[in-house]
C-alpha cells in the first residue's frame, strides 16, 4: 500500500537496515493487543503470509475467505487482508486473551510493525513508525524482530513483489480498460494465491515461477505503457 507522506511526520526520521538496531521491542506485549484492533483493511497479505497460513494450518486460501482474511482493493490492485471482527475490530486471529493464535505465521506487516518499509532505487529501507505504538520498546536489530527466516532471499522476493504490484498498477491506470483491469486483477489473485502452494517445496521458487508466468500472460505486453517506476 503506498503512503504519500512525509516521513519526517510519522518516523523519527532515521532510515535502518537488517543488522542496525532500532527501538521496536516491545518485551511480548505485556498483553496489549492494541496493534490487531481496528486495523481496517491495511493489513495486507502477501503470497508468503499466505503460503505461510496455507501450508501452516493445512487450509486452502478459499478456507479462510469471509472468516479471517477477506479481500478488498489497494491502489488499483485486488488483495487480501486480515479480517476484523466484533464490536472492537479485533483480527480474526485474536484469541480470548488477546494473544495472537498463529503467531508463528503471522504476517510480514505483523512481523514488522511498529516498522514499515521505505521503498527507494529497487530496494527498500526500514522506518520506526513514532505514533503507532504506545508500547514501551527496547532496541533489538531488525533482522531479529522481523524473525523471518533466510532474510536475504525474504529481502529479495519483498522487493519482487512490491514491485510487481507497481507494474500492475501502472499497467492498468494507462490502460484505462475495465475488461482489462478486471481480468488482470482475477489473474493476480489466481496466480498468487487461489492456487494452492507446495509446503514441501521452497516457497521462493514456486514464487519465481509464478512471477515469470504472470508476466508473460499479462505484464510482458505492457511494458512499453508502464513506463518509469514509482518506489
């Protein structure tokens, strides 16, 4: 999801890499769960969250559709969510004591937050999000907190994917064609996450393999309309 804002406003206006370390630990919680209620719909799932939940919880993706993950549209592109729920808007995975059941699942944006991610020349930085949390945290490196394991190849299919949905996007704001959004739109869902993923198989490769499908049916053709990149 992109975000046209001054960084100065929301961050403490330093920018991190893996083995920096930043002020993000917030010791567990301590019980608050502050973090997985009323989130709205900007808790998007990437095709790794949701190998991870899929091959994880034995689920197809169609099993957790309109219970905890629902779809919704961000920047042109379908996508799906965390699903709130309740009078709190509380995330679908929150249990009865406010603890997350799939911990050892959850998503990259779970993984990162109070961190986000600051996308520059086709790589990206990380940020400490100042007002997100009321947490009282301790310095941790990065790499630690986003607790996600072979963290370069992550990096790298990070980067892919944000980038991908820029190309989708650019794709289909040039092409101004319903028809066209729509089906590329149903072929992003198909390709990324209605089509079950391997658990036995590396994740990366599967993904490798459907990004060069992906834009060989669609992407390939418009190149010449999408132009320069926005980060």
């Amino acid at each position: 999801m992109r975000r046209n804002v001054d960084l100065s406003d929301i961050s403490d206006g330093k920018l991190y890499g893996d083995n920096d370390m930043v002020k993000a630990d917030c010791r567990g919680c301590a019980g608050c769960s502050d973090c997985c209620r009323g989130m709205g719909d900007t808790i998007l799932l990437d095709p790794y969250d949701v190998w991870r939940l899929t091959t994880g919880l034995g689920k197809a993706f169609a099993d957790f559709l309109d219970r905890e993950i629902e779809l919704g549209v961000a920047d042109g592109c379908i996508l799906p969510h965390m699903r709130m729920t309740g009078a709190r808007e509380s995330c679908a995975f929150l249990d009865g004591e406010g603890r997350c059941s799939v911990h050892a699942l959850r998503p990259g944006i779970c993984r990162l937050f109070p961190l986000g991610r600051y996308y520059e020349n086709g790589a990206f930085q990380y940020f400490l999000q100042t007002g997100e949390c009321s947490a009282s945290r301790s310095k941790i490196k990065v790499s630690r907190w986003i607790d996600t394991p072979d963290q370069r190849r992550y990096r790298e299919f990070v980067t892919a994917w944000h980038y991908l949905l820029i190309d989708a996007q650019n794709c289909m704001q040039k092409k101004q064609d319903d028809m066209f959004q729509k089906e590329l739109n149903m072929l992003l869902l198909k390709t990324f996450f209605l089509t079950p993923y391997d658990g036995k198989t590396d994740f990366y490769g599967q993904f490798e393999k459907r990004k060069e499908d992906f834009y060989a049916l669609t992407l390939g053709n418009c190149q010449k309309l999408c132009g320069d990149r926005d980060s």
